[in-house]
C-alpha cells in the first residue's frame, strides 16, 4: 500500500502497473528520463525532436496507448523541444490516458494520415499535422528550422519539408538518451527481470516430452501479464533439430525427451523495461550427451569470459577483440552480436564479433549505468542442435554486475 502522503502520487503512476506500488518514484523517472532528452537535443544543437516509434514515446513521457497497435501505423507521436515544451499527440481523444503525467505540457489528437484511417484524403491530413508542427517550430525552434525525427514515412516528410522543417534523424538522439540508466531505471528494469524469471520458471515446470514449443511457450507470455508485463517481441522458442541453425520461432511441434530446448525471452515486462535472458534446458531431464554438454559448455565459457571482460572506459572495439573465440566449427552460425544494449527494449550500443567489426562495427566506450545483454549462440554448422544463452548485466562504477540470476540451463559435466 502507499504511504500516508503518497496517495496523489501514487494514483497517477501510470502505464502497465497502474494498480500496483512501484519500487520508485515513477514520476522521478519520468523527469529524468525526459530530462536526458532536451540534454542531447542541446549536445546535438538542435531544437526540437519528434518522435513516433512507440519506445521512444515511452521513453519521453510515459505515456501508453496501445503500444503493438499503434507500433503498425503513424498514429502516436510526441513533440520535444530542447527549451520548451513537450507534448503528445494522441491516436483519437483519450486524455484520460495521460492524466497528470509530469512529462507532458500539452495533450492533443494527432491528425493522423496513414492509408488505413485517412485513404485518399492522407496528403491532406498530412499536411494538417505538419502545420501543427511547423506552428511548434515557429515559436520553440529559435529560429532553427531542423527537426530531429526517428521514423517517418515519405508522405509525412515531405508534407514537413512543404512548410520548411529539415527533418535530421532523430534515432540517435533518442538511443543516446537511453544508453544510460538511472539507479531507479536499474530498479525498475530488475522488477523485469524478476516477472521474466517466474515466466521462466512457468515454463520449466510444464516442460516434459509431448508439450509443444507453443505451449511452453504460452506460460511466459501468461506470467508476464499476469505479473504486470505488457508484452513479448519475439517467439524465439525451439527444440531438438529446429535449435540449430538459430531463429525459428515456436510451433506446435511436440518436443521429445532428451531433446534441447533454447529459448530467448525478449520480454517488455513491468514498467514498460525489457528483461532479454536466454536458456538451454534438457527436456526430461537425465545426462546430456556428448555433444549436448560440448555445446553448453563453449556457449557458459563464452558468456563467463564476455562478462568478465566488460568494465567502464573500455572501448568496444576492445570488447570485441578481446571476446570468447567460438571456434571455427561454430563461426558461421554465430550470434549477430556479442553484446547489446538493452533498456525499453533492445538498444544501442551492437558489439559485433571480431570478425565482422571491420565491416558492420562502430565504436564507442562503456559507462557506468549502461544495461547490456551479452549473447552467446552455439550451434556447429550443420549440427543437430544448438545452445543459446543470454544474460542481462549492469555497467557498474568497478566493473559489471549481472541482473539475470536464473540458473543458465543444464550442467554440461553430469
């Protein structure tokens, strides 16, 4: 229950836990969070930012309305001015959904103009929302007619650049906010994390020979939502022979006895933070085989090595060659990236392997406060079956501290 005095508070703590006691004040995160916005937009010397991925929305206010749906189509956005204010424009007239929310200055319905809601009448309503923002530009922008905008289709581009706004990319301005947690973003992403490791629990409880991979699956979706989560960004559950090579999603296949079960959990649970672990569990228990515990144990050395490695002040080209060496058995099924970040969701920064930092890598340098996820897939090129694990771990002032504690999967060495 809240404490005395913390009623009004407490009623206005919007978003997936509405009806619960956060273990933060949510409205100081919001703040802060809104705060880490305008600082980049000035870091960057620009004015304003308009934003319309449905996480960087998040991010900005705290702010929810059907995030999947509106995720589909430019129906929410948010308007940030580095010295000025901000303000959501809403899919319909629903202010009740952002009342008192200490992030947002003004609350208005977006004209919105994707085919679906505005058909041969979009470049017109396109045009509509672009006055808005040229209005917004005209009396926040200091005379600066760049807007940083992270998507946005060519209809709506082109109605802004009609009143004279240069839309830059907004992305990076946005990934750069997010980079670095608070200590209460740490406490809210580890409540995550607790939601995802009962979901994983869930599942290690159903799991014998005959459940299908969707069935297994379907107990985490059930314990996040039922824990307050809000929902899973993949389906990345399978068993035996679909493990290897990696990504295929979960199906109704009936998993057998003695067979590999990897999984990775992609999961936006309480709060709206993302809890992204994998795990390698043995259907029916019993000694792995050989081959079986060879794959578990390069793929528990490679997540140990790659987690030990990680301190602040260290560049990620050094991360990156510095990092486990799979082998070359195992080279061509590797992971995209060895390490990414992970807050709302999955973000930057992508360490990639060695191999590939050359031709698909950039660098950067860890900070204290930044929350990582540090993969590892273990699969021999046209092998039977594959190992993924995935832990969640914290860039601390010394050196790295891991949020995930489930147990990581079978014992190689039974």
């Amino acid at each position: 229950m809240p404490l005395e005095g913390e009623s009004t508070r407490a009623a206005r703590q919007h978003g997936a836990m509405e009806y619960t006691t956060p273990p933060v004040d949510l409205d100081a995160v919001r703040l802060e969070r809104l705060g880490r916005i305008r600082a980049e937009l000035k870091r960057r010397g620009l004015p304003a930012a308009l934003f319309l991925d449905q996480i960087n929305c998040r991010y900005a206010t705290d702010a929810t309305n059907m995030q999947i749906w509106c995720s589909h189509y430019e129906a929410r956005s948010v308007f940030v001015a580095a010295e000025g204010p901000c303000i959501l424009f809403d899919y319909a007239n629903l202010p009740h959904l952002a009342e008192e929310l200490p992030t947002l200055d003004e609350y208005r319905a977006m004209s919105t103009f994707y085919y679906f809601t505005a058909g041969a009448r979009a470049e017109e309503r396109a045009g509509e929302f672009a006055r808005q923002i040229a209005d917004l530009m005209r009396a926040h922008g200091q005379g600066d007619r760049r807007l940083a905008v992270d998507r946005l289709g060519a209809l709506g581009v082109a109605a802004l650049a009609h009143q004279g706004i240069e839309v830059v990319d907004g992305e990076a301005v946005a990934e750069q906010a997010r980079a670095v947690k608070s200590a209460d973003e740490v406490a809210l992403m580890r409540a995550a994390i607790a939601a995802c490791e009962e979901g994983c629990q869930a599942m290690w409880e159903a799991l014998e020979p005959g459940v299908t991979e969707n069935a297994l699956w379907a107990k985490l979706h059930e314990a996040n939502i039922r824990l307050g989560g809000e929902w899973i960004e993949t389906r990345l559950l399978s068993a035996g022979p679909r493990t290897n090579p990696w990504f295929r999603e979960c199906s109704m296949r009936p998993i057998e006895a003695g067979e590999v079960v990897s999984f990775d959990t992609d999961l936006i649970g309480p709060y709206g933070y993302c809890a992204d672990i994998s795990r390698a569990w043995l259907c029916g228990g019993g000694a792995p085989s050989p081959d079986q515990a060879d794959l578990m144990a390069r793929a528990r050395d490679q997540i140990a090595h790659n987690t030990a490695i990680l301190k602040p002040g260290k560049s990620f080209r050094e991360v990156s060659m510095e990092a486990f060496d799979v082998g070359e058995a195992f080279l061509s099924n590797r992971y995209p990236s060895l390490i990414h970040g992970v807050g709302l969701a999955d973000e930057w920064p992508s360490i990639k392997h060695a191999q590939d930092f050359d031709a698909k890598g950039y660098d950067g340098v860890l900070v204290p406060g930044m929350t990582l996820c540090v993969e590892s897939y273990i699969g021999r090129e046209g092998g039977k079956e594959g190992v993924k694990l995935e832990e969640q771990v914290l860039i601390t002032e010394d050196g790295v501290e891991t949020l995930s504690r489930y147990p990581l999967g079978f014992d190689p060495t039974v």
